[in-house]
C-alpha cells in the first residue's frame, strides 16, 4: 500500500496550492479519504475528508470556504485545492484513507 503527496511548497498569503495525493495497493474507490495536517508543535488535525462514491464531504471550519477536496476514482487520486492561503495554514500536509493508510506528508508553507 502506497499514498504519495505532492503539490506542496512556498506560496505567499493569498496564494493557492493543489495537493495530490495517489493511492495504490488498495481498492482507492470504496474508502472515505481524508487530508489531515500538522503544524509544528501542534497535534495532527482533520482537515478535509470525502465519501467514496457520493462525493459527501466535510471541511474543518477553519479552511471551509477556502479549501476544496476532491477525488477521482479512475487515478485513484485525492485532491485538495487551497485557496487564499494564510500563514496559520502552514503545516505538513497527510493523506489518509483505506484501513488507516498514512502518507508520508507534503509541506506548505504559507509566508511572504
């Protein structure tokens, strides 16, 4: 089993970033799949997750209206498009899902 993160980096307060995160070595299509993050010195947070087929989804209330989650069951890819970044944001990055699979976390930093 595999979930590989990526689209992380620098952006400046404001800015956007879309994470990816792609799956392999399970059937990606019926598990719920969520993005978590931790900033430094601060514990692990949910920060978005979806259903496998209904598209349902929850947002912390700290990034909803800002950030959007997404997948697509034929790459077996989870997405998270971050819009109007702000410095608090900062944090790694996890994918999550299939029987508690973890990535090994994408970086976003978010200063100017």
């Amino acid at each position: 089993v595999q979930l590989v993160e990526s689209g992380g980096g620098l952006v400046q307060p404001g800015g956007s970033l879309r994470l990816s995160c792609v799956a392999s070595g399970f059937t990606f299509s019926t598990y719920a799949m969520s993005w978590y993050r931790q900033a430094p010195g601060k514990e692990r947070e949910l920060v978005a997750d979806i259903a496998s087929t209904d598209g349902e989804t929850y947002y912390a209330d700290s990034v909803k209206g800002r950030f959007t989650i997404s997948r697509d069951n034929t790459k077996n890819t989870l997405y998270l498009q971050s819009n109007n970044l702000k410095p608090e944001d900062t944090a790694v990055y996890y994918c999550q899902g299939g029987s508690n699979y973890w990535g090994q976390g994408t970086q976003v930093t978010v200063s100017s």
